[in-house]
C-alpha cells in the first residue's frame, strides 16, 4: 500500500492540479462546465479552493507523498456546506461554470437533497488521480485509509459517482450502489454509493 498523510497548504496548487487533470473528462463536470472554460486553470483553481475549504477544519483531505492523487473526505455530521463556504466559493465557481452556473448549483442543491442524513456515515466528496498513474494503488490507498477508519469505528461510508467505469472499482473497496441520479432528463447520470462497515 502506498504512503497517505494529510494534505498541507503547500500542497494546495498541487492538489488542484491532480483533481482537474482527473475529472476533465467526467461526464458530469463536462456538463456543468462551460464549454469556454480553460478547464485547466480555473478547475485547478476551484478544487484548490475546496481543497482549502477542509483543511480550514471542515474534513479531512488526503494526499499520497508524490501527489499523485488526492480524496477529500467529510466526517460523519459535517458534509453540508455553510453560507460561509458559498460565500468563499462563489468567484472561483462563477470563473469556473460561467454561464453554466445555475445548472451547476441545481446539481449541488440535487446532491445535497438525496444526501442521507442517517446513519452516521464519512462522506467521500471527491477522489481523483492524475491520469498518468491511474491504476497504479493511489486512488485505492487514498480509500483505504479512511473506509479502514470506517470498519474500526463501526462507521458507514458515501458517495457519488459520475464515471459509470468507476463503479466496479469503487465497489472492490465496500461500496454498493444506492441509486441512479439525473439532476434532468438530459443530464448524465449520478450514481449514489453506500458502504457498510466490515467486520
């Protein structure tokens, strides 16, 4: 298994980078984005934003010592955002979705409905690892080191995810699918994933 710590502000642009590289060609930010935006930098710059937003105490992001990956994870009873978290968020998201900015915040707001609330669960928010090294263990350890915090403690876990091609492995790490999501008729598919504590 590969070394996992916690990530660090200096850590920040990097992690920005990772996550942006990852998800640039997820079904789900293809949609929301706007299709003039230099995908790049500003969702370098978003992600890093988020990134920051947890370690100002909210979660807990993850990193592997060559940063080649990064997971933002939200404990159990702390994965709503605040007014104050909108607040933050708002000129990196409106750089980042443009004109595409409603359907992204109806996305966010369908999200945070189907969300459960019981039982106490950590909630994976995001995971992503640079495309080169995809399929190297740094998305798995980056898991690990919170789902085996899961089964010590006897917590659930959760999460969405927007590449059906991730379902299979995201279900060699405990996850079962919920549910199938659309935030539209047109809209690419969301789907909700529960995991049970083992042992």
């Amino acid at each position: 298994m590969l070394d996992v710590r916690d990530a660090t502000p200096d850590d920040l642009p990097a992690i920005g980078r990772v996550l942006a590289a990852a998800f640039a060609d997820d079904p789900v930010w293809t949609w929301i984005t706007s299709p003039r935006t230099d995908w790049s930098r500003r969702a370098a710059a978003w992600f890093s934003a988020v990134a920051r937003l947890q370690l100002k105490g909210h979660g807990t992001v993850l990193v592997d010592e060559g940063l080649r990956g990064a997971a933002i994870w939200t404990p159990p009873g702390r994965w709503k955002g605040t007014l104050g978290d909108a607040a933050t968020m708002s000129i990196p998201s409106a750089r980042l979705f443009g004109t595409r900015l409603p359907r992204a915040l109806h996305a966010l707001a369908t999200n945070e409905r189907i969300h459960p609330t019981d039982p106490p669960h950590w909630y994976l928010e995001l995971l992503g690892t640079d495309p080169a090294h995809q399929g190297t263990g740094v998305g798995s350890a980056l898991i690990a080191e919170i789902t085996d915090r899961c089964d010590r403690e006897g917590l659930d876990g959760y999460l969405e995810s927007s590449k059906e091609q991730n379902l299979a492995f995201y279900a060699r790490h405990g996850f079962e699918v919920r549910e199938e999501v659309h935030v539209t008729r047109t809209s690419p598919t969301t789907w909700t994933m529960w995991r049970a504590p083992l042992g």
